[in-house]
C-alpha cells in the first residue's frame, strides 16, 4: 500500500543520505592521512639530510637553512651523532 511505500522511500532516502556522508568522511580522511604521512616521510628525509650535512662538517645553522629544520633540532642531532 501507499503508507508501507512511503515508509519504505524514506527509509532508502536516510540509508543512501548516510551512506553518502560515510563515504565522504572516508574520503576526507584518508586524504588527511596521506597528507600526514607525506609529511612525517619529508620530515624524516630532513633529519637523514641533515645527518650527512653535519657528517660532511656543515655547521648547524648551515644545516638548519639548507633542510629547513629547526637549529634547535639540528643540535639534536648533532648531539645525538656525537658532533
């Protein structure tokens, strides 16, 4: 009847309506997360950078403006080398 179809619609409408808003918030996230682990790997090719430029006897500022880390965390890892 009528009143059992109507039900039924509304019932595909609200299914679909948040299927959709699931999908998108899929998506968003998963672009969000791609993002992030984009920018861990740079910051990580950053530290490894910086390792051989203090190797190579660079100084830390030099370091710091040429892998655009911070000079504190350049003394880190100078640090952390032993330099």
């Amino acid at each position: 009847n009528k009143k059992e179809q109507s039900v039924y619609q509304e019932s595909l409408k609200e299914y679909w309506d948040l299927k959709s808003a699931m999908d998108t918030y899929f998506k968003e996230g998963k672009e969000e997360g791609l993002q992030e682990g984009e920018q861990i790997g740079e910051h990580k090719k950053a530290i490894k950078t910086a390792e051989k430029c203090l190797l190579k006897g660079m100084t830390v500022e030099e370091t710091a403006e040429l892998t655009e880390l911070s000079v504190k965390e350049v003394q880190k890892i100078a640090t952390k080398l032993g330099l």
